[in-house]
C-alpha cells in the first residue's frame, strides 16, 4: 500500500527532482538489502518454528543475531526498502509516505 502510495505521488504529483539518474541506483542496492534481510529474518522464525505474524502467539523469544540490537528488524527493513524506493524515483513526493508507515 505504501510502495503504490509512492509511486501515484511520484508520477501524478512530482515536486522536482531531489536526487539525479546515477544516484538513484543506490536505491536498488537498499530494496534489494532490505527484501534480503526481511526474507532472512523470516527464514530464521521458520527456523526456529515460531510465527512472524505480529498478533499471533510466538512460541519463542529470538535475541540472538540482529534481535541483539532491534527487537522490530522486519520494521526496519521495510522502512529502508521504502526510503530505497524513495531515492529510485528521485523526486520529493515519494519521501511524505515515509513518517506515515507503521
């Protein structure tokens, strides 16, 4: 919902470029960062036989890895890949979506 929020402001509202051509291919390097963390932490709840679903009662409590820093890595991740796909369009209206994710 947030990455089509994004893309509608970039295309039917862009309010001047903020980033140039060759600098948004950083965004690739943090969406395809992002959606690898977030598949990997999803391996490790597999893994451990536990649920990734946020209301559902977990079987485990995971503090080792990236859990050691943040107890909401997922969230974090999610919020890189929009700021990733923030900076691939280039523009400013993709950034509003940002404060707004959960």
């Amino acid at each position: 919902m947030f990455i089509i929020a994004q893309t509608a402001l970039h295309y039917l509202l862009p309010l001047g470029r903020v980033i140039q051509h060759p600098y948004t291919k950083i965004g690739l390097l943090l969406t395809a960062g992002s959606l690898l963390m977030v598949f990997y932490l999803r391996y490790i709840f597999y893994h451990r036989d536990t649920t990734i679903k946020p209301f559902a009662k977990s079987d485990q409590l995971i503090t080792n890895g990236i859990y050691r820093i943040s107890r909401n890595p997922i969230y974090i991740g999610m919020v890189v890949f929009l700021v990733g796909t923030a900076i691939l369009f280039g523009s400013a209206t993709p950034w509003i979506v940002i404060p707004f994710y959960p």
